[in-house]
C-alpha cells in the first residue's frame, strides 16, 4: 500500500513534531501555489475545530488526573511549567506587538443587531463575572469552553 511508509512515519514521530511539519509545508504551498490554497483551506479550519473541540476536555481531564495522583510532600515541578507559561506569555506579546507595528491594519467595526450588551462598568461586575464562570454547571461549562468553571471542576473533583 503506498501509504504504509507514511503510517509509519506517523507513528513513530511526535506529534508536535507533525503540526511543525504541517504549518512548515502549509506556509510553503501558500508560498509556492498561492492559487491552490483556497482549495485546502478547510484543512486548517478542521484542525482548529478539532482543537477547540478537544481542549476543554482535555483541560478538565489533565489538571483532575495531576491533583488526584499527587503525593503530599512530593515535589510537584511546576516552577519550570510556570517559567515557559510566562515566556510563552510575554513572547506571544512582544510578536503579537511587533507584527502590527510593522503590519498595520485598520478594523471597521459595525454595530451589532442587538447592542443590549453593555461592557463592564467597574472591577466589581469584571469580579463577579468571574466567580459567575467558576461555578458554572460542569457540562455547560465543557459546552461554553468556559476555563475558568471547567478549571474549577478539574481542581474540586481532583
């Protein structure tokens, strides 16, 4: 079969390594083929469906298993976890900044059907608000990719 070799390859490389790979190839073909892009576009859109899909999910699943399976007394290594979450952080800032110094762009906003949503008015609703989200319903909360109650549910059935 003339995809084993690739079935193959699949299995035995990182997954990460694989999503570099694809973002490396993707941005070559719209390099190379720009007229062909449209046409795969969907393949993009599909992997960041399935991201959003699968993340709440995994959020909850991940931080319950890390707090049930703890050893009191037992080093936890979160220090280096919360150092690259920082630099992750502050680097996604810094590009994120410099990309719309260098390219910038302007947005028209036009105004929504329904305007009845009005933002925060001070601290205290922004407060409340949050505190709403954490103890929202578990489902709901999976369903609304709500992190703050999904995080809330993960560390209380942990």
């Amino acid at each position: 079969m003339i995809f084993s070799p690739l079935l193959r390859w699949a299995q035995r490389t990182s997954l990460v390594a694989q999503i570099a790979l694809a973002l490396v190839a993707g941005v070559a073909l719209a390099i190379l083929l720009p007229g062909v892009t449209p046409y795969v576009a969907f393949l993009g859109t599909l992997f960041i469906s399935a991201l959003k899909a699968v993340a709440p999910v995994l959020v909850l699943v991940l931080v319950m298993a890390a707090i049930s399976n703890h050893v009191p007394g037992e080093a936890t290594g979160i220090r280096p976890i919360l150092a690259l979450y920082v630099i992750g952080t502050l680097a996604a800032a810094v590009v994120g900044v410099a990309a719309s110094m260098l390219w910038p762009s302007t947005l028209t906003l036009m105004a929504a059907p329904q305007a009845n949503a009005a933002p925060p008015g001070a601290v205290g609703e922004v407060l409340l608000n949050v505190a709403k989200s954490a103890v929202d319903n578990p489902v709901n909360a999976l369903l609304q990719a709500n992190y703050i109650g999904v995080l809330a549910w993960a560390v209380g059935l942990g």
